[in-house]
C-alpha cells in the first residue's frame, strides 16, 4: 500500500481568523461562506467578506468586555450563528474558546468555571439561568446572546455599536487556542487543549475525507459543544474555501433533515450513526437529493448494514472516518479506498498502527491498541495536553505512541477494523468480544432501532454479553422476540458472540456527540450484581 505525500511544514506564527478568514475575504469577498437556517424558516447567506466582519465585530465585544489575550471563555451556544461570530472572535483575539452544549448542569459549569479559570461565559436563554445559578456572585463577564437580560452584556446591542476589531492577534502555532472538556473512565472531565496550528492539520480532514473544495456546500449535524464541530462545522471546510450549511432547531427530526437535503444545495454530508440508522428506518422511497455527492460519519463506527441501505436508497456510499477530541482525522474510508464496515486506512501524514504491550506494531488480524506515532515532531492536530494533568497527559504516551484507548486489527491491505473501547470489550468464558460487531448484527434484524452490547457479570463465565435494544416502530418487546434476536445473532455471527441477556429499552445515554454511552450501561449492570 502507497501512502500519497503530504506537506506538513508548520510555520512558527499562525491564526486561523487572519490566515485563513482574513485571505478569504479578501480574495474571494463575494463567495458563499456560510447559509444557516433555523426552524421558522429564516435563511442568512454571508459571504466570507461578510463573516469576516460580523467576527471582527465580536471580537471586539469580547475586548470591551475585559476579555485578553490568553483567557478562557466558555461558549454554551447551540447552533446560533453567534457561535461561529464568537469563536472567530476568540481565535482572533487569542483568547481560549472553550465551548460547551447548552445541556449541561449548573454543577458542570461550575466545575468547568473554575477548571478552566474562565473569565467570560457567553450563553443564550436555553441555559442562561443555569449560569447564573452556578456562577451567582463571581467575578465573571456574562454575555448574552438573544437580546437583553439583567446582569448581563447584550450581545446583539454591543455587535452593533462595535468597531470592528483590526488587529489580530500574532499568535504563535502552538499557543493555546481551543479548549474542549472530555470524559474519561473515572474523575472530572479533562481539559483538552489544543494550539493555533490544530485549525490548520485540519486540512488533513477536510480534503481526504470530507473531500471538500471551493462551491461545495457541507452539512455538519454534530453539536456545537462536541470537538466535532471544530472539524466539520468551522475548520476543514473554510480551510478547503467551501461553505458550511446550518440549521438551528431544537433536537433531530430525520424527516426535517432529509427535507433540508432535498430541498438545499447541500453538496457534502456529515452525520453521527445515530443518525444514519435514523435516515434509513424512514421512509427513503422516492426521496431525491439532487446535490449531495459525498457523505460521511464519524463518532463509532457505523455497522455494514446501515452503509447498505443508505446505498440502495441514494446511491451513495457513507464512509466512515475516525478520529478523537485529541486529534484530526486519523484515517478514513475514501472514494476508490473503501471498504464497508472497517475504520479505513491512515490518512496521509498520519503514522497510525495497532500495537502490542512493548509498544511493537503487531502483525495484521492481530487485536491491539490503536495508536499514532508521536516521535520528536508532533503528529499534525495531536493535542498538546490535558491541562494541569501531566500526568494524566503522560499516560497516553508509551514507547513514542500516542495510545487512543481503542482495540482494533489491522488487515492485510492496511486496513483497521474496530473492535471496541479498551474498556468496553466483553472478556467471556475466555472469548474476547467486541461490543460493534454484535450491535451490527442486531441491527440486521428488522425489529431493531439500536442496540448497545456490554459485559454483565455471570458467576460462571465471568462475564456475558448483554444487549439493550430499542425497538423499531411496529414492534413490541416479548421472550419470544429476546429469543428471535438470539438466533438472529447466532447465525449471522460467531454463535458465541450471541447476547445471552437482552433488556428492551426505550432509548439509550448517549454523549452530546451521539455516542452511546456503554460505560454507563455497564456499571448499571455490575451495580446490581454488588447490590
């Protein structure tokens, strides 16, 4: 297998707003930057002149509100366009954009408050009260998005009476410029920080796998909270001079969405798996989606079945493309590289392999921990820390890798298939079992909306695989269905990988990024063993 070149040389100064927005809106003033839509039907274009200047303007907001080079400020927006205003404003400034989904708690943003030593929070009227609760007395600038509100800097009004901010910061490649609250296995959620430069690796995701360029016009579903966006929503398709389409609405509607497909230029999509199973339990007969030439998924793997379905109804294929909050786009499938149901292959300029204990890479069809090398020069994109953790950040390096936390093989023909969360592989009556490929074969069935597989204890194996299935619309849970579903499982797969117990559920925890959160099912169930 070739590996195409690719040309990574860092320059020691960078800004995204200036190099990148900046340029754009000088050589190409006119040019569709940015069509966000909300669910009243209302429709903004702007031109990269135009974003450049409503991000000036922000900036200059966060100035006047005491905001300085090097502070952290936490974005609790949803998909406002205030969202991209503000971080361009904070990029710009070379302040710490640290954004976070308007789900979250008083206690979380509290505790991310005070973690990040923040000195702004900008938030809307969805979880404005919220911070107020959580922030009640404390010396912290509160800017409000969607008109006035006691207490707080009315961003609207300010923007408007703002000169916009002309000087950019000068800031250095590896200057801290995003910071992104992740969850780990135990503890707080950890800081993630990233420099300057991440924008820039960034064009790593933007041209091998969103396989973006100038007139394309990509959809991103992800959350504005989740590092997703960053990828998908505001760095690779600005870098690639493409355009980003939104749509604020409250929750997911797959019929709206597929709406929107149909009835907007859109040329690239991004979606969770969520989402795809979503799109192809609907009814897809005689949907057209007359501009839409490429899509993509990323979060967890998205099983065969669901790639074959969207195929048969649209005639596109969805390729897969894996990734983390630490890093770019680590490898992808790609149109004429593809292969349905694995992780892909490295991108270029990714040294991406499965290795062993002694940090060796192991032989293909060998299960081991997924990993990038990360010798004397820093990967493009990688992380340059949890902050205030060096130890923590020291326990993801081994023997120059840097270890993802993800079991995967790798196959003759380089590429990897996943096997599961190093913490999330079922060890049963001394069978090692990925949770993906037994949720692939439920989904095969079609009483099955989604499923999660986790270990649960049992006295003789140890550990037994268990599946907690939602239900598609038609179908009711019964013994008779479990037992349907076993057989299902058994022969589509490895017998032994069946689940020997199946909870029917209404919905399952996800992340705000659409994960499916098997940790917190899987303590559920030792919980009840321990009780």
């Amino acid at each position: 297998m070739t590996q195409e070149p690719f040309n990574w040389d860092p320059p020691a100064r960078y800004n995204f707003a200036r190099d990148e927005i900046g340029r754009l809106a000088a050589e190409r003033p006119h040019v569709r930057a940015l069509l966000w839509t909300d669910a009243a039907g209302t429709v903004i274009d702007r031109s990269f002149a135009e974003l450049a200047g409503h991000a000036a303007r922000a900036a200059a907001v966060l100035a006047d509100a005491g905001v300085k080079r090097g502070d952290t400020v936490l974005i609790l927006l949803s998909r406002e366009i205030e969202w991209w205003e503000l971080m361009l404003g904070c990029l710009a400034l070379g302040a710490i954009a640290s954004p976070g989904t308007i789900q979250l708690s008083a206690k979380d943003i509290a505790y991310r408050r005070d973690a990040a030593q923040a000195t702004c929070v900008i938030a809307g009227g969805d979880i404005a009260a919220r911070v107020e609760a959580a922030l009640a007395g404390q010396p912290v600038g509160l800017i409000h998005i969607g008109g006035p509100r006691d207490g707080w800097r009315d961003y609207g009004a300010e923007k408007q009476a703002a000169a916009p901010l002309t000087e950019i910061a000068d800031t250095a490649f590896d200057e801290d410029a995003l910071c992104y609250f992740t969850s780990g296995t135990t503890g707080q959620p950890k800081m993630t920080i990233h420099g300057h430069g991440y924008a820039l690796a960034h064009r790593i995701t933007g041209r091998y796998w969103l396989d973006l360029q100038p007139g394309d016009l990509h959809w991103n579903l992800s959350d504005t909270g989740w590092a997703k966006a960053a990828w998908s929503s505001l760095f690779a398709p600005w870098l690639m001079g493409a355009a980003i389409f939104v749509n604020h609405a409250p929750g997911f509607d797959p019929a709206a969405t597929l709406d929107l497909l149909a009835r907007f230029p859109i040329t690239t999509l991004c979606a969770p798996p969520t989402a795809y199973r979503m799109f192809v339990r609907a009814d897809l007969a005689g949907r057209a989606f007359p501009a839409l030439r490429h899509c993509v998924s990323a979060g967890e793997p998205l099983n065969p079945e669901v790639i074959d379905l969207w195929k048969t109804a649209t005639g596109l294929d969805i390729h897969d493309g894996y990734g983390q909050t630490e890093t770019v786009l680590l490898c992808c499938n790609r149109p004429g590289a593809s292969r349905i149901g694995a992780m892909g292959r490295p991108a270029p300029g990714i040294e991406l392999a499965v290795i062993d204990e002694t940090g060796t890479a192991a032989p293909p069809g060998t299960e081991g921990d997924v990993a990038l090398r990360a010798g004397d020069a820093r990967p493009p994109g990688l992380f340059t820390g949890y902050r205030g953790e060096p130890e923590r950040t020291a326990s993801v390096f081994r023997d120059g890798w840097y270890l993802t936390g993800d079991r995967a093989i790798v196959d003759e023909d380089g590429f990897f298939w996943f096997v599961g969360r190093a913490d999330d592989v079922i060890l049963s009556a001394g069978y090692r079992i990925g949770p993906f490929e037994v949720e692939s074969a439920l989904f095969e069935h079609p009483a099955v909306a989604e499923s999660a597989v986790v270990a649960s204890p049992d006295p003789t194996r140890g550990e037994v695989v268990k599946a907690f299935v939602v239900l598609a619309a038609g179908h009711s849970g019964s013994d008779a269905l479990a037992a349907e579903l076993q057989n299902h499982v058994k022969a589509t797969t490895a017998p032994y990988k069946y689940p020997r117990k199946i909870e029917f559920v209404a919905s399952l925890p996800k992340t705000v990024s659409g994960k499916i959160r098997r940790k917190e099912l899987r303590e559920q169930e030792w919980a009840k063993a321990e009780a």
